[in-house]
C-alpha cells in the first residue's frame, strides 16, 4: 500500500481533499503534528466529502513518533520539495513507498532533507511560483506512484451511467 506522510499540515480544506484522495487510491494518510486544526474539524470533513469514515489515516504526535511506528519508512521514503534536484518522474515507486510532504508555509524542514538528498524529489515549475497548492501536488505525485505500479486494485475502466460506448 502506497503511503502519504503530511507533516505539520496547517490548512484543513486541503488534508480533507488529501483524504479524499487517499481513499479513492486505496492509499493510507499519515498526519504528523502539530496540525493546524482538529481532526474533527468541519472543514476538513467537508473537503473529504463523505469519504472522511473510510479513510485508512494515522495520527502521530511528531516525526520521532511516526518514525518509530513506521521503521520501513525510513528505506521507503521519498520527500516531495521545490528544493530537489529530481524530479517526481526520476524514481522508481514500490507499492509500499512513503511520500511525505510538509506544511503549506514552509515545506519538510531542511535538518530532515539534508538526509535525503537521493529520495527528494519535486514536480517541476515556472518561474518565480513557490509551490503548487497541497493538494495538488500530493494528487500529481501519488498518481505517478499509481501508474508506474499500474494502478493496484483501481478500477482503470469506466461505464456510462444511462447509455453504452460505441464498438
């Protein structure tokens, strides 16, 4: 199973799509505090749709803490930065691979990606941006992830609702 690693999220509209996400992947959510708001914050709950009670998500009450939990994470982990010299596409994914992102204001901290210069990654972008919105970047990594690892246990083909395709 393919792991989301939030540290610090600050913004809760975002985590709950960040759930949202996780649940339509089959992907679990790791949030490592402190967080910027309850996890039963409304907003949260209204960005994760219904979603929020299927979601496979742990709770963890700093990075030592999640670090302890998780000791394959360590050898798994890849850290989503604009500061990287790879990009997303430039690694390979297992199924059981951990990407962390860090909160909005200010990324994963540098004390972390000073150790992990081999597995941070970035998606590429113009100009003076500093960063894509949380969600999104967590939505373009994580299906890349998915594809190279050919979408396990996702539904890859869709059907009509009232009508069929044309053979």
């Amino acid at each position: 199973m393919l792991n989301i690693v939030l540290l610090e999220p600050e913004i809760p509209a975002n985590t709950g799509n960040i759930g949202r996400t996780c649940c339509a992947t089959g992907t679990r959510l790791h949030l490592i505090e402190p967080m910027g708001f309850r996890i039963n914050d409304k907003t949260l709950k209204r960005a994760g749709l219904d979603y929020w009670d299927s979601l496979d998500v742990q709770v963890y009450d700093c990075y030592k803490d999640f670090l302890y939990k998780n000791p394959l994470a360590v050898s798994r982990m890849y850290m989503a930065t604009t500061k990287a010299k790879k990009n997303y596409t430039d690694v390979v994914y297992g199924t059981d691979s951990y990407i962390m992102f860090g909160k909005e204001s200010a990324g994963i901290p540098e004390e972390i990606l000073v150790e992990s210069q081999e597995t941070a990654i970035r998606i590429p972008m113009c100009g003076d941006i500093r960063s894509l919105n949380l969600s999104n970047a967590v939505a373009v990594v994580l299906y890349e992830a998915l594809r190279q690892n050919n979408f396990p246990g996702m539904e890859t083909e869709g059907q009509l609702h009232y009508l069929n395709w044309k053979m």
